[in-house]
C-alpha cells in the first residue's frame, strides 16, 4: 500500500513539474522579478521622458448622475540627469454631462514653459504667480506629477512585495489657496508588469480621509478627499511610465451669491509616457 501511495505522489509531482515547465521549489522568472526592487541603474538615460497627462473633473449628484465634466490635459517632458521638468501645452475643455460630451478645449498660455527641478517646493503663492486665481485644476498637474516623482524618489528603495509603507503625510499648503492636510499615505508594491517594452514594478497609493480648505476669490470649499491610484515604474531606471489617478471630492461650496451648496466631484486621470 505504501508503494502505491509513494508512486501516486511521485506522478501528481511530476504532473505539477510539467504543467509548470519547472521542477517543484524552482524559482521563476517573475519569482526573481518580484524578490526585490533591483539596485537603481548607474547610468541614467539621456532621452527626456515626455508625457501626456489627462484629469477629467466630473461634478455629479447623490445618485452619480454627472451634471458637467472639466478635461484638463497637459504635456510635459522630464530630464533624466537634471531632474529637470518642463511643461509644453495645457489644454482646458468643458460640456454639461459626462466626459464623452467633452468636445472642444481652449490652450492655456500661462502654464507653458513653466519649469523646475526637484529643489523647487510648488505650495508657495510665488510659485504659481503667473497663474490666475481660479486656476486650481492647472495647479493639480504640477501637484501630481510632483507626488508621483516623490513616491518614487524617496519610497521606491523601501518597498517590498505586498507590504504597504506609510509615506510622509501632513498639511500641505494650496498655492496661497488654502491647505490639504493628508492623513494617511501608503504605499504598496503589488507586481510587476510591462508597459512600452520596459520592465516596471506596480505601485499602489492610497490615502482617505483627507481633508482640505480652499479660499478663492467669491468662494470657499471646505471638505473631504479620498485618492487612491497605481504607478507602472520602470526597474532600474526609475522612470514612470503610466500611472492612474481616482479622487472623490467631497464637502461645501460657498459662494456670496448661491450660498451654501453641497459639491460631489471625481477626479479620474492617466499619466502616459508618450516616448
């Protein structure tokens, strides 16, 4: 009886080995993938990263029915040895409904050109002179694009595989505009992937409970912001190469003239290294 019991374990082994292509206890090539985040590469590359970036602004009601969307898509460029980031276009865009009704947009002059390094701290009211007051979703592109470069710069080293990191947290100022206090940012390295050809590690963030103020000109909204959201970021090199963006807004508007009304908005964005 033995014997037969040994043979039958002996051939369900040999079955696993073969429908695996690899004796038991071998490593695969995504086990080795997925061990570790490999050393960053010594040479950096010398093309600049260009990217398109994409938020779609969608106002709805407590039942989702959306009531009017904003697009705003920019172009931007990254130097890899400087660090350097430099803004091409940004376009604006609106229509009542849903974004497939999003049709026409109108360029945005004042964000051209626009450029800084990793020195640069953009919540200053100076950083964002040249900007009009009512301008926060332009300001949104360089908030994010900064958050993601900063995930990687000073968490990518840290991660390990399924263990979430917290990322430092606290009040950030809005440009002049008001404050955002994060509660709890985190971070987790969830797989790996390919996007462009380019091996990449699959980073989640996430952060709830959120809240904020912003004081504009006529108006204040006070309230609350979930954002969550992953990264595909290339192993070695350290370079993004897409990342997803989901925000749900919450809270007040109050204005001088239409008083106090609630405000419900999605944020949904994608980040695309064109090049």
């Amino acid at each position: 009886m033995k014997a037969f019991i040994a043979a039958g374990l002996m051939i369900v082994t040999m079955l696993i080995a073969g429908a695996s292509g690899r004796p038991p206890g071998a490593q695969s090539p995504l086990d080795r993938l997925f061990a570790r985040i490999p050393p960053r590469s010594v040479a950096k590359p010398s093309t600049e990263a260009e990217y398109r970036f994409s938020v779609d602004y969608i106002n709805a009601d407590a039942h989702g029915t959306p009531s009017s969307t904003q697009r705003i898509v920019g172009t931007y460029v990254v130097n890899p040895i400087s660090g350097m980031t430099t803004w091409r276009s940004v376009t604006a865009g609106s229509a009542p409904g849903s974004p497939t009704e999003v049709k026409a947009s109108e360029h945005q002059p004042f964000i051209e050109g626009m450029h800084y390094d990793r020195s640069a701290k953009p919540f200053s009211a100076d950083f964002f002179a040249r900007f009009p007051p009512q301008a926060t979703p332009e300001k949104n592109l360089v908030w994010d694009t900064w958050m993601f470069d900063e995930f990687i710069e000073s968490s990518f080293d840290k991660l390990e595989p399924n263990v979430p990191i917290r990322f430092a947290s606290g009040e950030v100022s809005l440009g002049g505009a008001g404050s955002f206090l994060n509660k709890d940012i985190r971070l987790t390295w969830v797989g790996v992937s390919r996007r462009n050809g380019r091996d990449c590690a699959l980073v989640r963030y996430e952060a709830f409970l959120n809240t904020f103020t912003i004081e504009l000109p006529g108006m204040k909204v006070v309230g609350r912001s979930e954002f969550w959201g992953d990264m595909w970021v290339a192993l070695g090199s350290r370079i993004l190469e897409f990342a997803t963006l989901r925000e749900e807004v919450v809270g007040n508007l109050t204005s001088g003239q239409a008083g106090t009304q609630a405000i419900h908005v999605l944020r949904v964005g994608y980040v695309e290294r064109t090049n």
